[in-house]
C-alpha cells in the first residue's frame, strides 16, 4: 500500500508562539498513501505542526516539500491538501448538504468527470450522499450545523474534507467527541476509505490505542521534538526512551545498571536481557510491559513480592505487586489474591534497554 | 413575581415617551384643528408627493452608498491588525460623539462657495465650483452622518466570525475572492440588514441635514413635518406625515426581517 515515493518533506521545521518555542527543528518524510499518525500529549505541538503542512502557519525556520517543491509560497487554497478541523469549524451559514457539497461546488464540472453544470450538481448530491452514509450521517442533509451535536458535526467535518478525495488528508483529532462504539466503527471506515482511494493521511491524535491500530507510522512528539517515528509494533515493543515507553501502553520503567553485553542489574538484582553496545556499568532506563511480567512460584521468581491489589479489566486482571524496592504492574489472565506472595519472572526478550535522556 | 416590578420603571418611561407621543400623533392626524374628525389631513400626503418621492429615493442612495462605504470600512477595522482598525474605528466613530446639527454645520463649511474645499481648488487652479446646494451635497451630508450605523451593526457580526471558518474555505479550495462571496458576505447578512435598516429608518426621515446642505433648495419629509409642527404650527397635517412615514418604516422593516429571521443583526436594534 505504502509507496515509497516521498510525498511531503519536513525539514528543520521551528516555530515560536511569542518567544515560547513550540516545534524545535522537525525533520519527517511521508510517503505516497501512508498513513502517518502524529501521538503526543496535549500542547505538544500537533495542530501547529498540521497547520504547517495545510499552509495556515508559516514556520520559523525550514521547508515544507510537497513532491519536492517548496510549498512557501503556495496559499491553502492550491495546496492538494484538506483539513478536518480539531474544532470542526463548520460553515453555520450552511447546511449540511452545502458544508459537504462547499469544495465541490468550488470545482469545474470537468474537475468532477462531468461536463454540464446540472451533471455536476447531480455529481455533487450523488457524493454528498455517499459520504453521509459513510460517516452514518444520512437524512440530515438540510439540518443547520447548531442543530448537530458535538459527535454530529464532527462527522460532518470529516465528510466534509473527505468527499473532495484530496491527495492528502490532514485529521487533527476527528474523532474525538464520538463514543467509544462509533469511534471504532469510524476507524474502521477511515482505514477502509484510505487504503480504498489511496489517500495519505497524516493523522493526529492523543490516544495511543488508536494511532497504533490505525497506522502505518506513528510519530510520537513531546515538547515540540520527535521522540521515535516507527511502525506502531516497532514502537511498542522498543521504545526509544521512557517518555515513549510510558506514553504508548503502559509499562513499569525503572532505573538499572549496564553491567555487560545483555546483562543488566535492576533493584539489585541482575537480569538477562538482549541489548547490546552499552559502555560497562552505564545507567540505563529499563521497560517492562504488564504483560511481560510472568507470575511465578514464590520459590522460584526471580523477584518477590505482595500482592496489594487486584483489578478485573475484561480479558485480563491488573495487580499491583510491591517487592519492597518497587511496585509492579502486572496483567495476567490468572488472578492471585490481594495480600498473597508471588515470585516474577521475565524473559531476557520482554526486558527492553533504553539510553538514559540527557 | 417580584421580578416584574423591577420593569416598572421602564414600563412607565415606555408609556410616557413612547406609547403617549405614539397616540397622540395618531390623535392629531386624524383630526381637524377644532377635534373633529377628519382623513383630509392623510390625503393632503398626495400634494406632497415629490417631496416623499425625492425622501425615499434620497434614503435609497444614502443606504446604498453607507452600505458601499461601510462595508470595507467595518471589514478593515475586524480585521486582526489592530493598531491599524484602532485609528480606522475612531475615524468613523469620531463624529458620533458630535452633535448632528454640529457636525453638518461644520460639513457645511467646507462645501460652501467660498469654503474649505473651494479654496483649495483655486489654489490649484481649478476652477470653483457650486457644491452647496446640489443634491450631492444633501446626499454628502446624509452617508457622513449615517455611515457609522452602517458600520457598527457589519463590525459585530464580522468581528464575531471565527477565522478557523475562514481557514476552512481557503482549504476547500476558496480562493481570496470566493472565500469574501461564498463565506464572509452570506455570514455577515445579519449586520448588512441591520445596518441598512439602522441607515434607511432615520435617512428616510432626515431633516436639517438636506435644508443646510442644500441652502434650503431641497425638502424632504422631515424638513417639511418640522415646517408643519413649527412655522406653520399645524400639528394635524405633521402629525399625518408622520404616521405615513412611521408605516412606510414599518413596512420596510417587515420586509428586512424577512432577510434576516434570526434578528442576529449585530444586536443593536
Ligand atoms: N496561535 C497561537 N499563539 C500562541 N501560542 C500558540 C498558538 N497556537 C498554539 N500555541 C501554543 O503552542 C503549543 C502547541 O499547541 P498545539 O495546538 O500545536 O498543541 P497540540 O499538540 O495540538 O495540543 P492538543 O492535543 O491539546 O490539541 C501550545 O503550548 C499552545 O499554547
Ligand atoms: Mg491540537
């Protein structure tokens, strides 16, 4: 799906808001039909980073490529690019219909396959229809906009870039004010009609489950810098630092000591591991998922410790288990009882390494 | 229940200068000089029909030439250049806080045959040239006068459009031109219909302005019921006047409202 031609080129991208930094020298490359997802806790510089691309905001310094053509001095409007606004911004003057229908009514009737202005608007309530099924939105075409609810117009906003089938979709947070049912259904149908048309999308969102399902690439940002670009597994299963660590999945991160090639001391004991190439007794960050961590005899963990408590989650129980120097996260689909003693053990391959931040 | 005795005292201010006047104009149209009463007083409107005529036509081009001048005026000033709108909006709202007779007295100067504007022609070497007096004085008094009602109601709802809305069109696809046709304008409707209703109610009604500006050449309605109520002391004939032109109004509002159903025209009347 994922071609390898270089759509848009990011490079050294700074901006400031008022003396305050908000993107610090961002280089990133998307290619043909990907779908790009940017991750990272709020004000960490998404939206400006999305407005960049759709020409809104100018950054400081660096260049934004679109096919290897510097886009500075391309307005919004020529830019092969349409927007699903984080807050909607919907045209209240406007129907539904018109919100959807607003970019292709700006259009030829060529443009649109057609060659009479009665085929066009024919073309235009045919797509208009299309696209209200797709964001399960049908019948609401003469409605007001201040007539929708949140999750509604958001919708809305969704159809409303998307039925002009541009090259690149940018989606900063679409769907956001949905429930969890159709939220799911959404990225179902989102997935589905980008790899369908071949749209690149650079998606932003603050959920990790969802940048991790939906994505062939996520970019985790925090503070304005890239943390780790990678396919969502990549990113998951090696983190580059704690930050990424902890802000995809959940994860106990500790503080441990290098002592040779995959061997690595923490809480004073010393573990198995897989990573290589660190200097002799460096300090390093170690990850370990919830997941990872195997629940043992008492006799023959590796560590022990007390069970505090105990959470049903569905498919798996959480318990917090102390051993004195820490407390462990755990997920297992076997419970042990509040208060009881386990051992844990841990694979030398779910233990990950990290460099210490400077 | 206790709450509506708060509106009291404007119910009382209501009454005393608003509904009592109201009666009372209706009263003397519909009466002779003795209190009998008479429909000879509305008829008489018939003679002065030109005058109505050349009233209306005149507010018609007041209205047009506000709306012309208001608009980019009002645009500029919402724009997000503040230190730049700051001036522009003291410019237009300056003369508001001038008297309107004032203000007219001082256009007048610069429009009289041996005013302000003349002096500098000569200076240039241009000939003079007869302004005071002329319809276009009239009409040049009446939009300097009106113009920041035009402005104001436009200001608002401009000021209030979001500029993601705008961001979105350019997205879309709206070049600059399309962006002002397709969004700015259709959102602005409510302020241009309550600007124009806030220009064409009082220009339909102007007095002073056209008798100063013309040397008293012109007269419009409110010259001439001024004339009735005062020179020629007949209530019943200006107050017969009046109420056509408070319908005429009316109608016309009726008409604007139509175009703007929600009245969100800028909340200023
Ligand atoms: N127009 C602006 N003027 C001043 N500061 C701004 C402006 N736009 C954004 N910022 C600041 O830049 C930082 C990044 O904002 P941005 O909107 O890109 O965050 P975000 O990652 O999209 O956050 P969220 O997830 O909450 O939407 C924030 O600290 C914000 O306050
Ligand atoms: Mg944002």
């Amino acid at each position: 799906m994922v071609q390898d031609t270089r759509l848009i080129e990011l490079k050294g991208i700074s901006k400031s808001f008022d003396d305050t930094q908000v993107l610090h020298s961002i280089d990133l490359y998307i290619r043909k039909c990907e779908f790009i997802t940017l991750l990272g806790p709020s004000g960490c510089g998404k939206t400006t980073l999305l407005r960049i691309i759709g020409g809104f905001e100018t950054p400081d310094e660096g260049q934004v490529l679109f096919e290897g053509a510097d886009m500075a001095n391309v307005p919004p409007y020529r830019r092969r690019i349409n927007t699903v606004f984080q807050k909607y911004a919907l045209f209240s003057h406007l129907n539904v219909f018109d919100n959807i229908a607003f970019g292709l009514n700006l259009k030829t009737p060529e443009a649109l396959g057609v060659k009479t202005r009665r085929q066009k608007r024919e073309e235009i309530a045919r797509r208009v229809g299309r696209m209200l099924k797709l964001v399960k939105m049908e019948g609401y075409e003469k409605r007001s906009i201040d007539q929708l609810s949140g999750g509604q117009q958001q919708r809305i906003a969704i159809a409303r870039a998307l039925v002009n089938e541009p090259e690149v979709l940018l989606l900063d947070e679409p769907l956001g004010a949905l429930d969890l049912k159709l939220r799911k259904e959404m990225q179902v149908e989102l997935k589905a009609m980008q790899q369908q048309l071949g749209i690149t999308f650079i998606y932003v969102t603050h959920d990790q489950e969802e940048a991790l399902t939906m994505s062939d690439t996520v970019v985790v940002l925090n503070g304005g810098r890239i943390q780790q670009i990678g396919e969502p597994k990549r990113i998951y299963d090696e983190p580059k630092n704690a930050f990424v660590a902890d802000f995809i999945g959940e994860s106990n991160i500790l503080s441990g000591i290098m002592r040779e090639d995959c061997l690595v001391e923490m809480l004073g004991v010393e573990f198995q591991c897989v990573d290589e190439g660190f200097a002799k007794d460096e300090p390093v960050d170690v990850v370990v998922r919830p997941e990872d961590v195997m629940i043992v005899g008492e006799d023959v963990g590796m560590l022990t410790g007390t069970v505090e408590s105990v959470i049903f989650k569905g498919v798996h129980y959480e318990m917090m288990v102390n051993t004195g120097a820490m407390r462990w996260k755990v997920h297992s689909t076997t419970m042990q009882p509040a208060g009881s003693r386990v051992g844990m053990s841990i694979v030398p391959f779910n233990i990950h390494i990290m460099r210490k931040e400077a | 229940m206790k709450r509506s005795w708060y509106a009291a005292p404007y119910a009382v201010w209501m009454a005393l200068f608003t509904i009592v006047p109201l009666l009372l104009v209706c009263y003397y149209a519909f009466t002779t000089r003795s209190g009998a009463f008479t429909t000879e007083n509305l008829t008489r409107i018939f003679d002065y029909a030109p005058v109505l005529f050349d009233s209306l036509r005149l507010a018609l081009y007041c209205t047009a030439l506000c709306l012309l001048i208001g608009y980019p005026a009002a645009y500029f000033m919402a724009s997000r250049d503040m230190s730049r709108s700051q001036s522009l909006a003291v410019l237009i709202l300056l003369p508001m806080w001038m008297n309107f007779l004032l203000r007219t007295y001082a256009m007048m100067t610069l429009f009289e045959n041996n005013g302000v504007l003349n002096t500098l022609f000569e200076a240039l070497g241009l000939p003079r040239q007869q302004m005071i007096g002329t319809e276009g004085a009239v009409l040049v008094g009446m939009v300097y006068n009106f113009l920041p009602f035009m402005v104001l109601p436009i200001y608002t709802v401009l000021k209030k459009l979001d500029p993601r809305v705008i961001e979105a069109a350019e997205d879309l696809g709206a070049n600059p031109v399309r962006v002002v046709t397709r969004v700015v304008l259709p959102m602005s409707v409510p302020g241009i219909v309550s600007g124009i209703t806030m220009v064409f109610m009082p220009a339909v009604t102007t007095f002073a302005i056209s008798r100063l500006m013309s040397s008293g050449m012109i007269y419009l309605m409110g010259d001439m019921i001024e004339e009735f109520y005062i020179t020629m002391n007949n209530r019943n004939v200006g107050s017969a006047m009046s109420l056509v032109m408070m319908v005429l109004i009316l109608i016309s509002i009726g008409f604007l409202r139509k175009a703007d159903p929600e009245g969100q025209g800028g909340g200023l009347w």
